[in-house]
C-alpha cells in the first residue's frame, strides 16, 4: 500500500464514521453528490472530524472545496507532505 492509498483509506474510514457508514458500501468517489448526509452540517462535522483525525485546522476557504474524497486527499497531501 502507498502512502497515497493509506491516506485515501484514512479518508473514507473518517467519511465512513461521520455519515454512519459502513465503509465498503461508500461509493469509489464519495462526493456531496453520491452522500445524502453530506449537506451543509454534514460537511461541518466531516471537516471537525478530518481535523481530530489528522491533527489540522482546515481553514474556511479551504473547507468550501473539500466536496469529494479525492479533494480532501489532494489538500491532505498538500498538507501533510505525503
């Protein structure tokens, strides 16, 4: 496994427990598309448990962007540096 596929896990397993989801039943891109509990209050729970998870502030410009799990990875590698 790579860096970028642990990191990916990562994100689905925090966008599995946010949403009460069973992560193998996530779709292959969760989005606020294909998630019905990723609305605005969904999005702000998931964005508190991304920063509990990865030890980060999310600043609010930034949050507005993380709409799909392959965003809230690219802007954690960003981050983090991986």
């Amino acid at each position: 496994m790579t860096v970028s596929d642990d990191l990916t896990a990562r994100v689905r397993a925090v966008i599995a427990e946010t949403f009460e989801r069973d992560p193998a039943s996530l779709p292959a891109e969760p989005d606020v598309e294909t998630i019905e509990q990723w609305d605005s209050l969904g999005h702000m729970q998931l964005i508190e448990a991304l920063e509990a998870a990865f030890e980060i502030e999310v600043a609010h410009g930034d949050s507005v962007n993380l709409l799909s799990q392959s965003a809230i990875v690219a802007h954690l590698q960003g981050r983090l540096g991986s």
